[in-house]
C-alpha cells in the first residue's frame, strides 16, 4: 500500500457531498479520490471535477472500481438497499469499506457483510459520525468510567416536530426499508448501545405510524409529495436487553412535539443519570449530569468557557472530519475502527425487530 491511499466512491449524492467530499478534502496528503461513481452520470463528474484528480476516473458502473488493484478503500454511498451487495463485493475484491448508516435494510443482508469482511481479512466500518461529537466522547467516558454505575434504563431520541426529507428516495420504503426509525432512528440506537456497552437484547416491542403524510405544511425542507410517502413518519420500540435492561427507541420524521431531540440519548444509572443537550448537529451540545451528593440532589454541566477572538479550539473539529481521519488512521495502522460491523450489525438487528414488531403486533424475541 502506497503512502497515499486510493479511495472509489460508489454514489455521489447528497451525503458524499454534504459529508465525505468536503472531509476527505481536508486530508488530501492522506487520501486521493481515483474513481466517482453514479447512476447519474452528472452527478460522478460534478464530484470529480470538484473533488478528484485530474487522473481520477468517472464511472456509472461500480464493477470499474473493483476491478482497479489500485484501489484500497471504497465508499458505499448508495441508498440503503444496496449497502450490502456493493459491500460485500468490494470486500472480495480486497478492498477495505466505508458504508454508511445503516449498514443494512436487514440484519440477514448486515450478516453477509461481516462474514465477508472476516473471510477477505478487509476493515468495515459504518458511517456513525455521531460518535465523533464532543458531547458524545464525554458521555462515553462517562458511561464506561463507571460514573453512571449501572446503566439500567436508556432513552434513543430521534425525533424531528417536522424534518421530511424532501429529496433522493428517503420515502421509498423499497429502496431505504424504512422511513425514519432506520434513517435517524439508527443514529440515536447506535449512539445508546456504544454509552451502555451492551449488545445482547433479548426482546424487542414496536410500533410504527403513518398519520400524518396527508399534512406536508410547515416542513423545514418544503412540503413532501403524499403520493409518494410510502414509509412510517413516527416509529417506537422497547428494547430489552439480556442483562435486564431497557432501551426507549424512539423516531420521526414529523411529529407534533415543542422541541425535537435528534442522535440524542438519556442514561439512568444507580450512581447517576444524564442527558444530552443542545444543537448537536453543529458539534455544539452538551452532556448535563444529575446525582446524588451530600444527601442532595445536584445537576451539573458545561460552564460557557468565554472563547478567545480567533480561537475555537481543538475540541471544535467537525465530527465527520474526525471520523475521516480516525478510518484513514485505522486502514494505515492496521487498528480497529471506532465503528465495528459487530457492534452495527446489532443496531440492524434491533430495528429490523421493531419492523417485525409492529407488523405483527407482537415482541419479537432473540
């Protein structure tokens, strides 16, 4: 492997340009994009004339990218259904993978990927960035520090008053397997099983809604078309887990709520709870922490520091800037990446339930 590493992108919509472009511009000493691929011609040569070389290469087929020994690292931006078989392909052609969430439509399609990235000895990482958030590390040091102590309750919050994305196939169930639960839902899953370190649920209860497809007013992205909204806007789950405790799922699109709370988490332990707040899709929430000390109860969080003109701070890096190069550290040193198929192939797993839950109408267990 060269000192610089060869990437092929496989989609080159809105989150290759609202998310990976942009980082991986930052690390052009590190990684160079050789091939952009897209169903929409267009769109791969907007990308490479933006984001590529002039040696990278433009392709409506991915089979081009995998056929390239030149190749390290593919990136699969594609709409959810196709996650799995583009992987699991990139990956027999020795390649190492960036796929973003979720990593499958199902936990039989996830399955294929970790099999096939153990079989071809190849790194597979999924594209929770949320983990990468200020706010998030203090929770995590929190949570596995023992600060909590027990963690044995648990709130997912992924919930927009009213966030339909209006663009791409967000509303084709056939294409994504799912509307908000697997879109935004995932990210507040991921985020609560990686605080609790715990990845052996036991049971899952689901429900999910479709009330309010006919009501596109007052959408932040512009009004939806009702015809063609054929996924759940609200989704809800109890998760139990095999030790006993009990994760609060819940996910929308649009719901009739005063504040949203999205990749957001509540923990409730025996030594103390917390909760994230604040905007965190600007890297700029917080963690307040509740407790129990000389026979009061306290609440504590972030002070406002008073910044310095000009200086923000280390603490100020993008997460998806840092989970860029935390993925290129990890192909160059052979380490893990913060994201492991195991620990995503749980989160599939769950909302796959919840799914199955709510069709039937009854638990679902492992």
């Amino acid at each position: 492997m060269s000192s610089k590493l060869k990437a092929g992108i496989v989609g080159c919509g809105g989150i290759a340009n609202q998310k990976h472009f942009p980082a991986l511009a930052l690390l052009k000493e590190e990684i160079e994009i050789t091939w952009f691929c897209d169903i929409i011609k267009e769109r791969a040569e907007k990308s490479c004339k933006e984001y590529g070389t002039p040696a990278s290469k433009v392709t409506i087929d991915y089979h081009d990218i995998l056929k390239d020994s030149s190749v390290d690292v593919v990136y699969v931006l594609t709409p959810n259904i196709n996650h799995s078989p583009i992987t699991c392909e990139a990956l027999a052609a020795k390649k190492h993978v960036m796929c973003e969430k979720p990593m499958a439509i199902n936990y039989a399609e996830a399955k294929k990927m970790l099999v096939a990235s153990k079989e071809y000895s190849k790194k597979l990482t999924i594209g929770y960035q949320n983990r990468f958030r200020r706010d998030s590390r203090v929770l995590f040091e929190q949570s596995r520090g023992g600060e909590l102590g027990e963690i044995y309750f648990a709130k997912a919050h992924a919930i927009r008053r009213r966030g339909v994305p209006t663009w791409g196939v967000f509303p084709d169930k056939a294409k994504q397997g799912g509307g908000p639960l697997i879109d935004i839902g995932t990210h507040a899953l991921d985020l609560t099983l990686w605080f609790m370190n715990n990845y052996e649920p036991e049971s899952v209860l689901g429900q999910t809604f479709q009330k309010l497809k006919d009501y596109p007013e007052g959408n932040m992205f512009g009004p939806w078309n009702p015809a063609n909204f054929e996924t759940e806007d609200a989704a809800f789950g109890l998760v139990k887990m095999k030790n006993g405790a009990t994760i609060y799922l819940e996910a929308s699109w649009a719901l009739n709520v005063i504040n949203g709370k999205e990749a957001s988490v509540t923990l409730c332990g025996t030594k103390a709870g917390a909760e994230m707040f604040g905007p965190q899709h600007i890297n700029q929430g917080y963690v307040v922490t509740n407790k129990i000390e000389h026979d009061i109860q306290m609440t504590s969080q972030p002070s406002e520091g008073g910044g310095i003109f000009g200086f923000e701070g280390a603490g100020s890096q993008a997460p998806q800037d840092l989970e860029a190069r935390q993925w290129i550290d990890a192909i160059k040193n052979n380490t893990e990446p913060l994201v492991t198929p195991e620990e995503a192939i749980v989160v599939t797993q769950i909302l796959e339930a919840i799914y199955e839950s709510a069709h039937s109408g009854k638990a679902v267990y492992f």
